[in-house]
C-alpha cells in the first residue's frame, strides 16, 4: 500500500540524488579568527554625531542586570538606532571577610559576584541623546549602576586576555 | 540689509528634576506574575551547596539518634552546623531595619522639602513676578544678546537657587517652548510677546543645604503640577515631561 508503495532512490535509479542543492551556492571561505580594527566615526562635528558608546550596566544581581541589558537592546532597536555589539565582561568576584572581635573571633564569610552588561551604539544624533538617556535612567532598576561612555581602545583591550607566554617570545627576539 | 529686530522678548526657563530614589509599587498583575514566575523557578531549581549540606547534617543527626555509629567520625568534621548559620543570619536579618517608603515629608505633605514622594520626578516651581501678577513657574530669566540659551537657563538656576549646585543638563537643545503675547496694553511695536525656551537638568546630589533659596520655592510631581501652573502653560510643559 501507501507504505510499501514509495520508490526510494537508489544509486542506480535515474533520480539518485535529485534533492541535492549544495552544488549550486557559491563556495564559502572558511573565516580567519583575526583582531578586527575598531572604526570611529565623526564626534560633535558638523553632523552633530556621536561615534561609538557604551552602556555599562553593572550589580550584584546576574537576573536584573542581563533584563535590563535586553530592555535597553530591545529599546534601542525600536528607535531604529544602531547597536553594534552587545556583550559582557567578565564577572568580578569578591570575599567579604567579617571580623568580629568580641571574645572569640570569628570569620563570616560572604561571596559577592559583580556582573558587567555593555552595549555599544552608534549613530546617535545629538538631539537624541539626552532623551535616551532620560528614559534609561528613569527606567534603571534598583542596584544597577549606569555609566554611558565613549569607546576608546582601551575598552576594546580590556576584553582581551594577554598571552604572557607570547609576550616573553616577542621580548627574547627583539 | 541687516534682519529686522525681532518683536519677541527670549527667555530660558530651566526644569530642575530630582530623579526618584526609589522604584515605584508593582501594580497588581505585576505582582501576581512575579509571584507566579517565583514559584515557578523553585519548582524547577536544582539545591544549592548550602541546602545539600543542610540535608546531610539532618540525615547525620538522625542516624546519631536511631544508632551511635558516626560519634567517631562527625565530632572532627562538623564544628559549626548549617542549620546555626542559618540561625546567625536569620537574627542578622531581623536586627536590619530599612527605610521607610514613606518619609515625614509624605506624611506632613511639605511641599518645600526634597524628601517627599521618594517614587517620582521632583520639579522646581518659583514664585515669579511678570507684568503686574506673581505667578508660579519654573524659574526663568530673560536673554541677554551673546549667550546661548542654555547658559540662560543655567543663569536661572543660579540666581534661584544659588551657586555651586550639582545638576546636569544633557544637551544644548530646548525641550520645549511657550509663547505668549502680552495684553494689549503693554504692547509696542517691538515687544510683542514673550518665548520662553525649557530646558531640563538633573539633580545629581539632594543636599542642597549650600544653595540659598529665594523667594517661594516648591517641589511638585507631575500630577500637582495642575495645582499652581495656568492651563496653556500647563500644556506645554506636560509635553517634554516623562512619568
């Protein structure tokens, strides 16, 4: 019937591979893992332009301050602004260590970890920008620090891990 | 030919905002739904190392009831018990005391004072003298040829509030506008009327213990805004003010 019915291409039927598209798109150069060079764009020039900011959203809560992040990606997005990147740097943990000094003493130990959230935009006309930052702040949750800046390459170095191993080579030869 | 004087006298008025400290109520479906999505979560987490521990040291005290097996064994390891840590921060939580929501201020309804409605936009509103009448609005000051408008609202602020006070103005553009023509008896042939520019800043710190206040001076929510500001005024101001 229906079942034992159906024709299966076989390799010596005429329709052998008659769902095969691959061949036809165009070849794909497998990517380079490469440092790409950041680009700057005209600032407080005759455009009234800003060039590439960050949006750094940092706490202790890892829930509120990744909402967050995605509220003012998402937001960003329906004012049609250009959000380049939107990443995070990694998390920052610190040992609140109590000293209680009456009669014994003892250690109470806490475990704070400090989340960071940016995005990065571009595009932004000035007589945008304080409206958007008006809206951000107004929306900021409680326990969220904001800080807006310009990117600089220092911002994009810190992401980076340095290759001590690399650097050690690089001296021994020069 | 050079242009024509313009009959409109220019003046800049400055909207001082203290952002709110804290966030406002939940409403009541919020409130439902982040309950609903709590229970949610804990249903569906996994223990955590505290609980795990919790649970072994029950199971270990347990056995020590029914049978003295582990008398040797758990004296060495357990010097202080989950459940007494628990304890110890229990009587920690209990002796933290926050602040309260609703301040004296609130309860007094002082309108001078920084400290009331902590959940919203504060703005400043002066008692002004125009013409013949002493009206309430934001603090304004007229426009002297070669200054920008924004220094204009920036010399409205200073002269109101004194010097060295801590807000922001985030751009050099005006937020709104209000013009008006003078009644009729006034009126010459280059003053037409008045247009007066806003512009919003930001107060960074609330002590304000250094700025000199003159004149009457209140800060409003939006809402009690209607209270003292006349309704075409009202208008355009309630159009660049966020809630």
């Amino acid at each position: 019937d229906a079942l034992l019915g159906c024709h299966r291409s076989y390799r010596s039927r005429p329709t052998h591979g008659i769902g095969k598209f691959k061949y036809l798109l165009p070849k794909e150069v497998p990517k380079r893992k490469k440092e790409k060079v950041q680009m700057k764009e005209i600032d407080a020039g005759t455009e009234y332009q800003y060039g590439d900011i960050n949006i750094q959203m940092t706490s202790y809560d890892l829930c509120l301050v990744e909402h967050f992040a995605q509220h003012v990606h998402r937001l960003c997005n329906r004012l049609s602004i250009r959000v380049n990147e939107s990443y995070a740097m990694p998390t920052k943990t610190n040992e609140v260590l109590f000293l209680e000094e009456r009669g014994s003493k003892m250690q109470l130990d806490a475990v704070l970890t400090t989340h960071q959230r940016v995005v990065q935009i571009r595009g932004l006309s000035s007589t945008f920008a304080p409206i958007l930052l008006e809206i951000i702040q107004s929306n900021q949750p409680e326990g969220v620090h904001l800080l807006v800046k310009q990117h600089t390459e220092a911002d994009f170095k810190s992401r980076l891990k340095s290759r001590p191993e690399l650097e050690e080579l690089l001296a021994q030869m020069s | 030919s050079a242009a024509a004087p313009r009959p409109w006298r220019l003046f800049g008025a400055m909207c001082l905002l203290r952002l709110p400290r804290i966030t406002q109520p939940l409403e009541k479906e919020e409130e439902e739904m982040a309950a609903l999505m709590e229970q949610l979560e804990l249903e569906k987490s996994h223990y955590s190392d505290h609980e795990i521990r919790k649970l072994e040291e029950e199971e270990q005290l347990q056995r020590r009831k029914e049978s003295l097996y582990d008398e040797d064994e758990a004296s060495g390891k357990t010097v202080i018990m989950a459940q007494d840590l628990e304890e110890k921060w229990e009587q920690k939580f209990l002796r933290f005391k926050a602040a309260p929501r609703i301040t004296d201020a609130d309860k007094s309804n002082d309108r001078t004072s920084l400290n009331r409605k902590l959940d919203s936009n504060l703005m400043l509103l002066v008692k002004q003298k125009i013409g013949n009448q002493e009206l309430w609005l934001l603090p304004q000051v007229e426009w002297q040829p070669g200054e920008t408008l924004r220094n204009t609202a920036e010399r409205a602020m200073a002269t109101f509030l004194g010097d060295h006070i801590q807000a922001k103005i985030l751009g050099n553009a005006p937020y709104g506008i209000y013009k008006y023509k003078f009644p009729r008896a006034i009126r010459t042939e280059d003053n037409v009327g008045a247009k007066v520019f806003f512009f919003k800043a930001f107060l960074q710190s609330s002590d304000l213990s250094q700025a000199k206040l003159r004149a009457d001076h209140l800060w409003v929510t939006k809402k009690e805004l209607g209270d003292y500001l006349k309704s075409e005024y009202l208008k355009k101001v309630n159009r660049f003010l966020l809630d």
